[in-house]
C-alpha cells in the first residue's frame, strides 16, 4: 500500500512539474525578459522614474561579466572560520569527562561516580559560558571604537552623490520632448564612470529606436537590427526569432505609440556612452502561424501597453544602438 501510494505521489509531482514547464515555456514564447548590457551598471538597479516607479528586474542575460556576484562568492572564503567552543580546549574537555565518566561506571563506581561527573561537567559548563560572554562583551566593546570614525567619512561623501543625482534630475526635467520626463539620475557610490547630459537630439534618437527596432524584430529584418543594436542584442533578439521559426510562429509588432518616457540615468565610460530611459508605449503585439496566419496570442484588434527600460549606447559620439531592455 505504502509503495503504491508513493508511487502515485511520484507520478503525480512529475506530471506537474511536466505541466508547469509547458506552461512557462508558452508564456516565454514570445520577446521578453531582461538582457544585454549596460557597461559597469549592468547588474546594478537603474533609478526608479515617474514612468516606472517601480523596481525593475535585474538583467538575466548578459555577456558582461558579474564581477560582484564573483567577489561576493569569495569573500566567506577571505579568512578561517572560527572555531566553535565544541572544537577547541572546550570540545577536548567535554570528551575527556564523559569518556571518564563512562569508564568510573564500569569499573564498579557506578552511577554515583556518573553524577560526580556530572555535577563537574555542569561546573565546567558554567564556567566556560562566564568566559565567552566576557569574550563577547570585549569583543564588541572594541568594535564599537571606530564607528565615529566610519560615521564621520560617510557623511563627508553623501553630499557629493546628492549633487550628482540633483544636478542629473535637473538635466532631465529641462527636455521638452513630448512624453518625456524628469529621471532620478545618479549612479551608486561604488561606480567610477561620469555622469553626463543628454540633448533634444538624443531623446529623438532614442524615440525612434524605439519604433525602428520593434518593426524590425516584427518583420524578422535581422539587417534593420544590426543598425539599431549592439551585436550582443542582435545575438538575442535572433535567438527569439529563431525559436519562433522552429516552432512554427511569427510574432508581428506594428502600431508603436511612445505614451511616456523618462530618463533614468545616463553616463560614460571611457569612449562609451549609456542612458537608460524607462519607456510606457502602446502597440499591437501579436503570435501567428506561419502557415496559416492564425492568431495564437494577442489581441490585432487591440493594442497593448508595456513599460520597459531600455538602455542605448554610443561609442566615440558614434548613433546611438539599444544595448539592453529591462522588464519594468
């Protein structure tokens, strides 16, 4: 009874587990997700806008490498863990008496010779707590001494970020492209690159990827994508039109409408810049079959509303290209 409960249970958790792979690989079927690149802020949270107020997914995908994820995985290797109070002259003391313990019992001292032991092991126990909560209470006594110091250089740098990030917000308010608004700006302490300003033209160039690159992906112009992206973004947006092929699909996006957009932050890095602007627009997005033009998700009749954050940059004040787009 018991093996065929189990098996039953077995088969039932591998038929859901079955249903629910189908069921993401539909709902992924069609472009989405959050990869490409945004140079050193790739992994890093982009400011939140009056467009998308909310925090964005981190980049899933990308070809640039996750330096902070591989310092943080090797920083609990930095140094020996300590060892705990059973491992050291403790642990030692402990196996000692109760091995002496053990052997009083059996050679004739009986229970008697157990409880001494006992009542010696609980003296040692005490005595040993008494210890580490003195070592504890110096340890963060000292701990403590340099905090004023930490405290004091924190506050010495706050101001210089807060300029940063109030002289970006007042770049950004200043555009007067329709749609178009003010971002937070500003990067994190840790980042070395150089904030920068954005002109009328670029927001232009950025509105007009925005349609370039969605009516290229719809047509399945793998030469239009190479104009308006970076290599590593044809690399994925051919991926996805590839998978369509295959399955038998074509996913055709027409009608782009810019609703809203802000600048989130905009940047360079040595002969490269970025600006990552969140965007709110409007098309018709919809999944057909190649051989008989059904429609097998969307809506033609209707169009459909998504915020995203798209990331552009230019190289030697080269045209703009999309590096990343970033669920919003």
């Amino acid at each position: 009874m018991m093996s065929r409960t189990s098996r039953f249970a077995a088969l039932f958790a591998g038929l859901f587990l079955a249903f629910s792979m189908v069921a993401i690989d539909h709902a992924e079927a069609r472009r989405g997700g959050s990869f490409g690149s945004r140079g050193t802020r790739t992994f890093q949270s982009a400011p939140p806008t009056r467009t998308a107020p909310a925090p964005t997914a981190p980049v899933e995908r990308s070809m640039t490498p996750n330096t902070g994820m591989n310092s943080a995985a090797r920083q609990p290797q930095a140094g020996p863990q300590r060892p705990g109070f059973m491992s050291g002259f403790g642990g030692t003391m402990m196996r000692g008496l109760l091995i002496g313990g053990l052997i009083g019992l059996l050679v004739g001292q009986g229970f008697g010779g157990l409880a001494g032991m006992f009542g010696f092991l609980l003296q040692a126990l005490l005595i040993g707590g008494a210890i580490m909560l003195a070592i504890r209470f110096f340890r963060s006594q000292s701990a403590r001494s340099p905090a004023p110091a930490l405290a004091g250089a924190g506050n010495a740098q706050a101001p210089r970020f807060e300029n940063r990030a109030a002289a970006q917000q007042r770049t950004a308010g200043s555009f007067t492209i329709p749609g178009f608004g003010g971002g937070s700006g500003g990067g994190s302490p840790a980042d070395v690159s150089e904030e920068i300003t954005l002109a009328q033209g670029d927001l232009d160039a950025f509105q007009q990827l925005l349609t370039e690159v969605q009516e290229a992906f719809g047509r399945e112009d793998h030469a239009a994508l190479r104009r308006a992206t970076t290599p590593e973004m044809v690399s994925y947006l051919s991926e996805e039109l590839a998978d369509n092929a295959q399955k038998g699909l074509r996913n055709e996006v027409s009608d782009i409408t810019l609703l809203q957009a802000d600048i989130a932050e905009s940047w360079r890095e040595d002969d490269r810049d970025y600006a990552t602007a969140a965007l709110r627009y409007e098309s018709r997005d919809v999944m057909r079959e190649r051989a008989s033009g059904k429609v097998v998700e969307g809506d033609e009749d209707h169009p459909t509303e998504t915020t995203e954050l798209w990331t552009f940059t230019r190289q030697n004040g080269s045209n703009w290209k999309l590096s990343a787009i970033q669920q919003a």
